[in-house]
C-alpha cells in the first residue's frame, strides 16, 4: 500500500528530517522536491531499516538520474523526483522504516510516500554510493557512476571484475546506454541523463571491484543483493501464507 511520511516539507540549509512508519516490509521510497529558490537536487538520502542502513546518504544528484534512465523521475534544479527500489524488505517486531533527507540548502515543499505491506517475495536490496576510484563491492546487481557535469565525452576507462567477467568499458559508453534508456527526451532531461553512465547490470549478484581513473565523476552507486536472514526469510513466508488464507477462491486463482 502506498503511504505518506512527508508533505510539503521544509528543511533549512545544513538541517535533515527522518520519517519514520513503522510497517512489516517496504519495497519502495519515492521523495519530490519542488523548490524553485536553490536547487532541489542538493538533498541526500539515508534509508535505513531499525538500524541498518541500506541507503548511505546518497545525492539527489544520483538518485533522481537513476530514476530518470530507468524510466522515470526528473533532474532539475527546479525539480527533483525519483523512485528508490528497494526490492523487499521483511521487518522484525521491533524494527521501524527511517527516511532521513539531509538538506546541504535551504529545500522546501518536500513529498514523501512509500510502498510497504506489499508482501511478495523476501529480496532486499541495498544503495552504496562510492566516492573511491577503486573499491569492491558485494553482491552487485547494477552500477552507475555519476557526476554534477557531462561525462559524455569522458573516454576514460572504467574497469569492472568480478567471478564472470572482466571488462573496461569508456564512461563515455555508459552515458550512450543511460542516453538510450531515457523516455521522451527535451534538452535539460537529455541533459541529466549525460551526468550519469550505466556501467554494469549482472543477471545475478557478483562480488564486484571497480577502478576507474575519471576526473569527473563525483560518484558511483553500487545496487546490490543484501543477504536475507532466516528469521525474515521465515516471517516473509508467514505473511504470504496469511495472505493467501484470507484469499477468496476465486482470488486464489487468479494469482
């Protein structure tokens, strides 16, 4: 079901806000900034879960792009909107959903909903934004490295290792995969998808090391596969059983 945490919220420069809701599993966050005085792309995320965090106080900058080359959201100084998707989260009795925005300038009229009790299958994910040029990564599933400028004609190469393969692709090639992805492209929204590269997406998730010599990039988020613990594992399978006994016949077979 979709809830709200925040509406129309104002955080001054330099101060942050958390959201709390206390639910039984999330799936996803969507936040808005529509702030027309200084830029609604200078927020930052942390996500966590009672005490884990599974998002690392990440731009606005990053995470409205992600968004934006995988088929939604907005990267605007006047406009700032993305969806965060974070697979399936179980929670514990005594765990709560935190959504914390850092404001590094004064942002107004900030919207804050999120999907939970959605159920389904227990597969938690986890943001990791990097500011290392080399560093590994567990579990990887995508890759985006990202920056405050075009890195469209950054030729630089970004090497990717893991257990399947081995590869150095430009920065440059990253942007031309984000480029193709965005939908119903203007100028500015062209724009934003050149200030961030899609450099990997593995099938299945891969203990990952990167190294990259770009000057430019300010960033690179890691999505990952966070490891499922038995008594979540455990809780989940309990909820979807309770869901499908409160199920009609008729619903049961539509499934």
């Amino acid at each position: 079901m979709l809830v709200t945490l925040g509406s129309n919220t104002s955080i001054a420069a330099g101060a942050s806000q958390t959201f709390q809701y206390a639910c039984s599993s999330v799936q996803s966050v969507f936040v808005r900034c529509d702030d027309d005085g200084t830029d609604a792309r200078k927020g930052f995320l942390t996500i966590q879960i009672g005490n884990e965090v599974i998002c690392n106080d990440i731009s606005f900058e990053a995470l409205s792009r992600i968004s934006l080359v995988n088929g939604g959201g907005l990267s605007r100084t006047t406009d700032s909107y993305f969806k965060v998707d974070l697979g399936s989260h179980v929670l514990e009795t005594l765990e709560n959903l935190y959504i914390t925005i850092r404001a590094s300038v004064a942002m107004t009229a900030m919207d804050v909903s999120s999907i939970v009790n959605e159920g389904g299958v227990y597969e938690p994910l986890k943001y990791t934004n990097y500011t290392d040029s080399v560093f590994t990564d567990s579990n990887t599933l995508a890759i985006y490295a990202w920056a405050d400028s075009t890195l469209e004609n950054d030729t630089t190469a970004f090497t990717i290792r893991n257990q399947a393969y081995s590869a150095t692709p430009q920065v440059q090639s990253g942007v031309l995969q984000s480029l193709c992805q965005v939908q119903g492209a203007d100028g500015v929204t062209e724009l934003a998808a050149k200030e961030i590269a899609i450099m990997a997406k593995n099938q299945v998730p891969l203990d990952t090391s990167i190294n990259y010599s770009s000057t430019i990039i300010d960033g690179v988020v890691c999505i990952s596969a966070m490891a499922k613990s038995p008594s979540k594992a455990r809780a989940s399978g309990a909820q979807g059983r309770a869901v499908l006994s409160s199920m009609t016949a008729s619903e049961r077979k539509a499934l």
